[in-house]
C-alpha cells in the first residue's frame, strides 16, 4: 500500500463530500442540537439505532420522533413514563421498527440515564474499566439487554425477535456492530466539520470502521481488506490499514467513504464515467484493472 498517496487520495474525496453530503446524512440533526451535549447524545443514538435503509427516510423517521418527543429528547427520555407517553408514537414506524419497539427502547433508555446521568457517561466509563472499544460495545450490549422490559413484554425481558436487539450486537458474536460504531464516531471524534467530539476520554485513534455495505465493497476496491464477510473482523482489518494512513484517527474517511457510495457516485455497477472524475481513482484497484482491460480491447 501507497500510504502517502492513499492518504492524498482520501483527504480529495474528503474535501469533497464532507461538507457537501452532510445535510444529506443523520448526522445533520445531531449537529442542529450544539451546545445542548445530553440532547445530542440521546438524539444521535436514536438516529444511529435507525442508521439503516435510505438516508432521506432515516432522516424523516428521526425528524418526526423527536417532534413527537417535544423537541426535548433528553428530558423526555429522562421522564419516560411507558403507559402516559407511549402513544405520542401512535402510527410512528420505520421499516420493522414500531411505535412499540421505540417505546421500549426509550424505556432502556430511561433505566440509563437515571443510573449514570448521561449517555456519554455510561459509554465513557465502560472505555477507561475495558480498554477497547469492543469491550466497551460489550459492556454496553450487556447493560441494556439485562434491564426491565416488563411494560412491554411480560417476561421482563427483551424477545430474541425483537427489533429492539437488533441495536445491541456484540463484537464477540462477529458483528461488525455498524450502527454502534456510527454512533461512536459521531459522539468521540472531532476536529473538523462532521463529529461532535462530546466524549473526549475515548480517543479517536480507538475507533472501529462503521462498517455499511459501502464502506465494505470501496474498501475492498482499495485493497484495504481483502475479506468479503462484513463481520467485525473487516470492520478491525479496514480499521488497521486506515490506521497507517491516519494513525490518530483511522475512522476520519469514514463519512466520505460512505457518501462516495450513498450518492451513487461509486455505483455497485462499474460505470467508467463515474470512475473519472472519482478522487480515488489512482489508488482504486477496481478501476486500474477495468482501464487496463479497456486498454487491451481497444488495440
Ligand atoms: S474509481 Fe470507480 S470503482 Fe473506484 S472508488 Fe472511484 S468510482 Fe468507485
């Protein structure tokens, strides 16, 4: 790998879409909450437990939530009270996620806030007793799922089908943990237009690649992984070849990345004319060999 000039390649593509695609992500509501920390944590791990699917419907189904929670999602979240405040989501959903599931997670949530305060508290005390960011997803995986659930399941406990758990993975099963990772990013880095950097005591440099689908298959054309399962085993391999190019930060590419492949600008479909004007093209593997094979049929 040419770090030097991998590095020059993303920080192009960086300067590219980091500013430009923002209003385009879920990040941007978080960003609308500056200077209010505890209602941008809650607000992005609501976008991030949504962080699935088509950006624009991410953003409506976040947009019409925390409408629905007065615009106050700290201390709605703080005063949940299940059976009073549950059908303010009446007809809310998006994709296989409920008003009911959304209920319930506000009610984990609830059960966290009043034990440590803040989110950022929990996450942030979990990374100095752990030591890593897998140990720390762990932990936190851990907590939620072991909290009542009674108001809305009569077991206590959360069904191994419910959407709900789909939020809290474990690196130790292989997920890559995307959603989790996302949030992550946007809670501890900093240092330019994009995270917040609320949570300062878990370094940048500890991050883990949030790992969608197109992070996985651009990496793969950078020769940053050569594994084709999108497991938490990609997300720490992706990770480490990043950390080469940026050691302090390995997860700053990861907006641009992504957006490379959310615009459409890097279809699954090769599409040559795209590839042109792409800022990766000189350090992109799959192009290289698609020009020389141009090449050859045109002799
Ligand atoms: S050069 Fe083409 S294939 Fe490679 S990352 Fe850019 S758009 Fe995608």
């Amino acid at each position: 790998m040419d770090v030097a000039r991998l590095r020059g390649a993303l920080d192009r593509l960086a300067a590219r879409y980091n500013a430009s695609r923002l209003q385009h992500d879920p990040l941007s509501i978080v960003r609308e909450y500056q200077g209010s920390p505890r209602d941008q944590e809650v607000v992005g791990l609501l976008a991030a437990v949504l962080a699935f699917g088509r950006a624009e419907l991410i953003i409506r189904a976040v947009r019409d939530l925390l409408g629905r929670m007065d615009r106050a999602p700290y201390e709605f979240v703080l005063t949940f009270d299940p059976a009073g405040d549950a059908p303010r989501f009446v007809g809310w959903q998006y994709r296989l996620w409920k008003a009911r599931d959304l209920a319930c997670l506000l009610h984990l949530l609830r059960q966290l806030l009043e034990e440590h305060g803040s989110v950022g508290s929990f996450f942030q005390k979990a990374y100095a007793e752990t030591g890593s960011v897998a140990g720390m997803l762990e932990r936190f995986t851990a907590y939620m799922l072991s909290r009542d659930c009674s108001p809305f399941y009569r077991s206590g406990r959360l069904p191994a089908r419910a959407p709900v758990r789909s939020f809290f993975p474990r690196p130790s099963d292989g997920s890559a943990c995307k959603r989790l990772n996302l949030y992550l990013r946007w809670m501890a880095r900093g240092g330019d237009t994009l995270d917040t950097a609320l949570w300062p005591t878990i370094p940048a440099a500890a991050l883990v690649m949030p790992l969608d689908t197109h992070v996985a298959r651009i990496s793969r054309y950078l020769g940053l992984t050569r594994r084709r399962s999108p497991g938490w085993r990609m997300a720490d391999a992706i990770t480490a070849a990043l950390r080469q190019v940026a050691p302090e930060d390995p997860v700053r590419y990861d907006f641009a990345l992504s957006h490379l492949g959310i615009s459409g600008d890097c279809p699954r479909r090769l599409d040559l004319a795209k590839c042109r004007p792409c800022p990766l093209n000189s350090v992109c593997r799959r192009y290289r060999l698609a020009s020389a094979r141009t090449r050859r049929a045109a002799r």
